[in-house]
C-alpha cells in the first residue's frame, strides 16, 4: 500500500497514524510546510494548491519507495493538501520513523526535496492587491 | 484519407488558465507525437515553449516525441511547485 495521498481536508497531524509501528524506531521526525503571508515581497492572503492526482500519487509512491530503499528507515509517510488554503494552513505532511535520529532527518529532507521537484502539484498566490500567480519552478 | 484518432488533453495550473479548459478532445492526424500536438495547441492558444513541460500520456511521463495513440491522455506538465 502506498503511503502518499493527496487530500483536501485539512491535515491534522493528530489525525496521521504518529504511533511508532514497530517499536524499533528510537527517532521520529516530522516535516510540515506551512502557508507564508509573503513571498518574494508580495503580501499573500493564500494559496491555490492544483493537482494532477493520478501521477501525483504514483510519483509520490516512488518517492516514498526510494526513500526506504536510500536510508535506514521503518517507515514513511506525506499527505499533501490540494484546494484552497489560508496563511498557517499545513500544506505538506512528512513523517519517518528510524532506528536513529541520522536517517530519520536525511529521509524527511529526501522526501520533501523530491515532491517538490517532481510531484506534479501547483501553486497560485492570491496576493493582497487582489492579483494572482502560479509560481515557477520549486522554492 | 489521411487517417485520424482522438485523444484528451488535460490542463493544469497556468495552462488551465490560458485554454480557460480543464480538458478536451481533439481529433489529430494518426502517427502525431506529443510535441507536434503542442505545435497545434500554440497556434490557438497562448501557451510557454514546450521545453519549459513535461509530458504524461496515460498518467505516465513520457517522451515528447513519444506518438500518440487513438484514446490516449495527454498532459503538458509546468514546472512544479508543491511543498
């Protein structure tokens, strides 16, 4: 079974399965993107998250895939929320489960560079001058 | 004859924007590939140069040269920007 999904409700870390599933894990870390009131220096009142689902959810499986062949980890896990979201919302869920701190760092990062590059997600600014942008290319 | 088949073409993000489309279906010439669909597109539609996307026939990436087949899907990729 996959552990990447796409979603539009609101991601709630409480609400992600955050039991260590083994109890051979001695080092849990998570990563959560966040929506910024600014970018660039343009004040953002929010973000339209786009998706092409299908190949989203394949390219993140891969991802996730590598990510336990690459380093020694227990387990892995993203959800990313698409729609509408407002400054604070959580857009990006990582969560890994390792032996140690080390590769439980280095997987997170690995995950969340990687569907940043390569999952086919997008973004729009909705400034506060009422214009919009869908930004170029990953931050 | 010339010999056609149909296929569907998804929009996403500001490609969605420039069509005002979420998809469609055109009817093209048999032995077309994916970037000689995106030479016609740009003549109706004001899109980037294709070296800017990615492809995806049937929700896998793909070649831009790859040839398109009667029923496929079709997806010029933007540059991502999730996270």
């Amino acid at each position: 079974m996959s552990n990447f999904f796409i979603t539009q409700e609101v991601i709630n870390l409480n609400l992600i399965v955050t039991e260590n599933p083994d109890h051979q894990s001695g080092a849990k870390s998570v990563f959560e993107g966040i929506v910024r009131d600014c970018n660039l220096g343009k004040s953002v009142t929010s973000l339209e998250y786009q998706c092409y689902e299908e190949l989203a959810v394949k390219e993140g499986s891969l991802i996730i895939g590598e990510a336990l062949s690459k380093f020694d980890i227990n387990y892995a896990y993203c959800v990313h929320r698409i729609g509408l979201l407002n400054v604070g919302d959580t857009a990006v869920t990582v969560l890994v489960y390792a032996g140690h701190r080390d590769d439980s760092f280095k997987a997170c990062r690995f995950i969340i560079d990687e569907v940043k590059t390569r999952v086919p997600i997008w973004k729009k600014e909705l400034y506060v001058s009422g214009k919009s942008d869908w930004l170029q290319g990953a931050g | 004859m010339e010999q056609t088949i149909q296929i569907s073409i998804h929009y996403f993000a500001g490609l969605r924007d420039a069509t005002k489309k979420d998809l469609e279906t055109i009817t093209i010439r048999k032995g077309a590939t994916a970037e000689s669909v995106y030479q016609h597109l740009i003549t109706i539609y004001n899109l980037p140069d294709i070296k800017q996307l990615k492809v995806a026939i049937n929700d896998s990436f793909a070649s831009q040269h790859t040839e398109i087949m009667d029923g496929d899907k079709l997806v010029f990729i933007p540059p991502v920007t999730g996270g």
